[in-house]
C-alpha cells in the first residue's frame, strides 16, 4: 500500500528578523489528522497553534534575539504524519 504524502504548500511570511513577534500560516497539501505541532527551527519560538482550517494553522511565533540567519526547514507533525516541504 503507498503512503499518502503530504507537503506545505505555503509559510507566509516566509521570513521574520530577529526579535520578531509575528503570526505566520502554514498551509497543507491534504487536511491535518488534529491539530498540529509546528517547529520552524532553532531561536523561532512557537506561542500557540490555532487551526484556520482543514489544511491551514495559524502559527504565533516569537524570534529570539539572537536567532542564528538563514532557512530553517518547517515541520509540522498532526499526529500521523510529519508534514514538511517549506523553508522559513
């Protein structure tokens, strides 16, 4: 039996700065099982995690001062499945 797959079709905004307190939403190529876990990489703080809709969180986040630069991979586990394919 094939696995299904799913990936991120979108994080926007793609990118804060250091010391950021921002909302970003993330959607999905298929429905999340439950309301995901995200993480969007070391010194990006994940607040709270509010569904939009079946394919889509809304995601408060806080970037710590002293955040290393550069593209973190964004992972976002519903129970089921990892679901990734975006960088922020």
């Amino acid at each position: 039996m094939a696995a299904c797959t799913s990936l991120i079709l979108a994080c926007e905004p793609d990118a804060l700065r250091q010391g950021d307190v921002d909302t970003v939403v993330i959607t999905a190529s298929m429905a999340f099982a439950e309301l995901p876990l995200v993480d969007l990489g070391e010194g990006v703080l994940v607040e709270e995690v509010t569904q939009l809709s079946d394919t889509s969180v809304e995601v408060q986040v806080v970037v710590e001062p002293t955040a290393a630069l550069g593209v973190r991979p964004v992972t976002v586990d519903d129970g089921l499945r990892l679901v990734e394919g975006a960088g922020f």
